[in-house]
C-alpha cells in the first residue's frame, strides 16, 4: 500500500482517466484529481474514499485555459500537497477536415493535449527529481505514430506528446524519476461521441474497455516502461507502419477515418 503517496490525475472524471483513478486508489495512492465537472469529481472522489480508505482532493480546472496549470499547483502547494505521480491524461479531439472545422476549439485542444500537459510537467519534474523519485504517465495514443487524416491536429497534438515524453525519459536516466507514454487505439469510451465520431469506421467492431487499457497503462508505470501501446492489434499495426511508405500510410488513416 501507498499510503503515504499521492497521485494527480487530469481528466479523471470519464474514461481511461477514471479507471485510472480507481486503480491508484485500489492499491493505496492518495488521489487529486483534475476535471472540469466539479460534481462528477466530487462523486468519483467520495467513492475512491469510502471503497479503498484514501484521502482525496479534487481540483475543478478547465484545462484549456492557459492559467490553469499554475493555479493547481499554487493549490497544491498552498494545502502542502506532494505529488509523486503525474498522470497527465486529460485530452480531447476535433474530428472533421482541417480546413472546415472549428479554429476555436482545436486552439483549445492544442492547450489541452500540449500545453497544459507540458506546463505540469515543468512545473511538478522539480520535486520530483530533487526527491530522486517519481513517475510521469503522458497519454498518447496510436495516432502519435502516424498522421491522421480528419484529425490533423489531434494526431499531431498526441506526436507531440510521445516525442516530449521519450526525449525527457532519456534526459532523467539516473535521476529516479520514469516517463511513460500510453498510446490507446480506439477505446469504449465517452471520446467518440463527444467528438461526434460515433460513425467513424475506426469505432465500429469490438473496442477496447478502458478498464483494460487503464490497467496496462498502470503496469508499464509501474515498471518503468517508456512507451506502451496498448492492445496486441493495435501493436501489430503500429510495428507494420515503420514499413510503410508514409504516403500509404496517410491513405490508409484517411480509410478508416471516414465514416462509414
């Protein structure tokens, strides 16, 4: 058990971030959580606290403004709270053709997926590495490997991610501290509605549960691995893409990323 041992989650109210909530606090971590929806996190927080017996704190911040990842740590810091683990999930998607969807929205993607992720890793990497430990979960997804056609900017938001986080994993070798980067696929949870994908073919068919994902993402934590994919298909497509012409790859992504 980690009793003594706290772990910040954003977006922890849906999905991947929520399973990963629950997980931390099934196995002892104290949890502060980050989401927007100040009843949703104050539901999640009183469950992880009556089921597993942790202390919970819940941060209501939207993500997309560029002053919120300071205004969680100044919270932090205020309440002396020590974060041993980051767990930068928070994310959304723009889906559509770039030169027809909304500017306004994937700006505030952009700062979501890449600024505010890049902001709390500046501004907790600190602590950790002057306490010779700590660890960093970045998701990613499938889509950082490969440009995706009807989600230019979210599969370039999400390659940003991944090369961010293998780059710092490397400069903090000997330091104590892991990164690790969670690339999902296609995952049963509320991210295709609310980005009005339901239809896109790479939704259709079996998904994975984000149960299942969220507990891969928290065994390559928990062993120091840099990068996960998560899902055997999912691996064995991205393997086949460094054989690709990346012309071919672009038409392939632009196949299933149509609707159906």
């Amino acid at each position: 058990m980690k009793k003594n041992q706290t772990v910040l989650i954003t977006g922890a109210t849906s999905g991947i971030g929520f399973e990963l909530s629950n997980l931390f606090a099934k196995n002892g971590y104290n949890l502060v959580l980050v989401a927007r929806n100040k009843t949703r996190l104050e539901k999640l927080a009183n469950e992880c606290k009556q089921k597993f017996g942790v202390s919970t704190r819940t941060i209501s911040k939207d993500l997309s403004l560029p002053t919120s990842p300071m205004e969680i740590v100044d919270e932090l810091l205020q309440n002396s709270f020590q974060i041993d683990i980051l767990v930068n999930n928070a994310g959304f998607n723009v889906y559509g053709s770039f030169s027809e969807t909304d500017l306004n929205k994937e700006l505030q993607m952009i700062n979501v997926n890449i600024v505010s992720l890049t902001h709390l890793t500046k501004l907790l990497l600190p602590g950790m590495i002057e306490r010779n430990k700590g660890k960093i979960l970045n998701v990613g997804s499938t889509g950082s490997f490969a440009p995706g056609v009807f989600n230019a900017v979210y599969c370039a938001a999400k390659a940003y991610v991944l090369s961010f986080s293998e780059a710092i994993a490397e400069e903090l070798k000997g330091t104590g501290v892991s990164v690790t980067t969670l690339c999902p696929g296609a995952t049963k949870t509320e991210f295709a509605q609310r980005a009005n994908m339901g239809e896109v073919k790479i939704f259709q068919g079996k998904l994975m549960e984000a149960k299942e994902v969220a507990q891969i993402g928290y065994n390559a934590l928990m062993n120091d691995k840099r990068t996960k994919i998560a899902g055997c298909s999912n691996n064995l497509t991205i393997f086949s893409l460094r054989f690709t012409p990346r012309n071919i790859v672009a038409k392939i992504s632009k196949s299933i990323m149509s609707r159906r």
